[in-house]
C-alpha cells in the first residue's frame, strides 16, 4: 500500500502505529505473513510472534541463529521447544555424516537466550570439544530440561568428551535419546572436563551396536549403572559387508551375553535383539537371544526378533530344527515368564545374501507358526520380511 502523491508506504509509518496495526491483525498466521515482508514490517511483526516452536533445518553454521536471538529477545522469551537440524553429505560408500559441528559453548550460548526452553532436540551434528574447557571462568549455569534428544546420523570423529560435556549443562527430567553409535575412540578423557556430573540413570531409551565382546561388557556396566529407568532397548550386531568380512565375523553377545545385567533394567519394556542365520552355524542362532530374554524383567511388553543372513524359509528339514532350535523363543516367551507380554516380531531384515523366492512370505510365516506356535496362538506373533 502506497500513497501516489508523496510516494510513502506502509512501512514508512512510525514503529509505534505499525506496532497497533500488526497486534489488531489476530490470527498468528496474518502476523507470521508480515514477517516475511519489508524489514521494517518484519521487525514489528517477529516482535508479536509467539514462537514456541523453532525448528532450523540443515544448519550450518550457529552463528545466524545467536543473532536472531538476540536481535528479538521478545521472540526469544517465547521458546519452549527447539530442534538443531544439521547439514550433511553422503560419501561414495553410501555412508551419510554429518558436517555441522556444535560444542558445549555453542549449546550455552543458546540456551542462555532462551529462558523459556523445556524440549531439547539435537540431530545430524559432530559433537566437537570446546576449546575453553580448560578455563576456570567458564562456568554455564544448570539449565533444566524437561526432554533432551541426541540423534541421528554419526561422524567417526564424534567427541564423545564433546557429547558428555553437553549432557553435563543440563538437568534433564527425561533423556528421551542418545544415539551415538560412532566417536573417536582414541581421544582422551577426563572428569574435570565436565561442567556437572551426569545422573545417567535418567536414561529411557537406548540403542546400541556391538561390534565387539569388549564392547558388550563394556554395555553391561552401563546397564549395571544405567539401566533402572530404561524402558526401551535396542542391541545390533551389524554384519560384515564382503563375503571375507562375514567370513571372520564373530558374534560379539556369543559367549559374553551373560555380561549384560539386564537384571538391572527393572522397567524394560521393549527390547530388540539380533540372530544371524548361517549355514555354517554350530550353535543355536537362538541361543544368545533366550540367554539374554532369561534376565530380562517380567515387565515386558514387545519384543522384536531381527534376523540377517539366510532366510527362514530355506530351514525346513527336521535337521535345520534341530541346528537352529527356533522353537525355543516360544517356551522363552511364556506366558508365566512374561505375563504382559503383547507383541513379537520377527523381522526379516534386507540383505544381499536373501534371494527371495516365489511366495518367500508365506513359506516363512508359515514355518513361524509352526516353529512359534505358542505365541501364534494366542496372537502375539508378528512377521515382518521384504519380498521386493
């Protein structure tokens, strides 16, 4: 809107006039549209807005976002939930890292701005160490969280120190996930880099891939400590990707599942475990698996079977019964071992190694209800598989 004859516009009016113009507008949306308009209107307008939700997307840099905050302290008051979502590049393997890095000092410099924040979600970033944490004048305040979330994909030179000295700035109701699957393993660390020290057993929700019996004991001592409030939790054991690699491949949870003090997890709900069928097995595929559901807690709800390498289907013979003892998870998963028990998948993951044939499906449903025949009759069973 424009006057012809001196050539003013709408935005030339004073800010205390715009101010009345943009609060008798009402509905937000008509105020959120002002502010992608004229600067001018736009500063007026963002002074309006009430922005609880923030969610930057594919960041590359904090900087821009500090700014804003400050620029707008009103907009800034109004936050109570934030979503960091960084920038990432897949490589010629197919594998996707994040480029987007964050420290600690970057996460304070945030959270200072925003008083009102309560939900926390950072994904796609490489944590990194600050280069202050060594000063004995940089001391960020607790900022208490309702919910703190750490996910997404992982870089190789994660800082695991990094990630520790986040968590360490927060008092956090609920710490609904950290999923950092990769870091650099030969990076030092120390207590005193910490702001606070971190109560873990606020931890619900964990994932985790084992790549060695090391790592699994190194689990059990999490869970020794960690584990009383987790309710769901999620083990891998990922394949070898060649033929060669498979080859050497050892299951890491085969003779150390006994290690993981699942005992200590008295609120599990929902667990997730891996078997991986082989021709070649000596062993029962289950075993490991009804191992580790023999400490589990009777609080379980669902369970989800992840099966990698040949399929069901090829196992038919009353030999291959006796190799792989699936029917063992039915007695495993008794009614008078978990009472509350209400789901359980067996999921078929894709693999270069499965050839699906003509009704792959049915013949391996077919095989679970057979083998699984307890749990399909009172309704539990559940199979999940790809027949592309």
């Amino acid at each position: 809107m424009s006057d012809r004859t001196t050539g003013q516009t709408l935005s030339d009016l004073p800010p205390e006039i715009l101010h009345l113009i943009v609060a008798q507008l009402g509905h937000p949306a008509y105020v959120r549209s002002c502010s992608c308009i004229r600067r001018r209107i736009r500063e007026v307008a963002l002074e309006h807005l009430n922005s609880r939700r923030l969610s930057p997307r594919w960041i590359t840099s904090f900087q821009p976002l500090v700014r804003f905050l400050r620029t707008y302290p009103r907009v800034a008051r109004t936050v109570t939930s934030l979503h960091l979502h960084g920038a990432s590049e897949t490589d010629k393997r197919y594998c996707t890292r994040p480029t987007t890095t964050i420290d600690d000092t970057i996460v304070a410099s945030i959270m200072e701005l925003l008083p009102e924040l309560d939900s926390l979600s950072l994904e796609d970033i490489q944590f990194t160490t600050s280069t202050t944490h060594h000063s004995e004048h940089y001391t960020p305040g607790s900022f208490l969280l309702a919910t703190l979330a750490i996910w997404g994909f992982d870089h190789e030179q994660t800082s695991l120190t990094g990630v520790l000295r986040v968590l360490s700035l927060f008092t956090v109701v609920c710490l609904e996930r950290l999923d950092v699957h990769k870091f650099e393993i030969n990076e030092a660390f120390d207590t005193r880099h910490l702001h606070r020290q971190i109560d873990i057993r606020q931890l619900q929700e964990l994932s985790v891939r084992l790549d060695s019996g090391e790592a699994t004991v190194a689990l059990g001592e999490l869970l020794a400590r960690a584990g009383s409030n987790i309710t769901t939790l999620a083990i891998d054991t990922p394949l070898g990707v060649t033929v060669n690699e498979r080859v050497r491949w050892v299951d890491p949870l085969q003779d150390n599942w006994r290690m993981l003090n699942l005992s200590a997890c008295k609120k599990l709900e929902s667990i997730s475990l891996p078997i991986h069928i082989s021709g070649r097995a000596k062993r029962p595929v289950t075993e490991s698996v009804i191992g580790i559901l023999s400490q589990v807690s009777p609080t379980l709800r669902k369970v989800t079977i992840c099966a990698t390498g040949r399929s069901l289907y090829r196992f038919t013979t009353s030999k291959d019964r006796t190799v792989f003892k699936l029917h063992e998870l039915d007695e495993a998963l008794s009614p008078t071992r978990f009472p509350h028990l209400q789901q359980c998948v067996y999921e078929e993951e894709s693999d270069w190694m499965l050839i699906p044939t003509d009704r792959y499906l049915s013949r391996c449903l077919d095989l679970l209800q057979r083998e699984l025949r307890g749990l399909h009759d009172r309704g539990l069973l559940e199979f999940v598989g790809d027949d592309e």
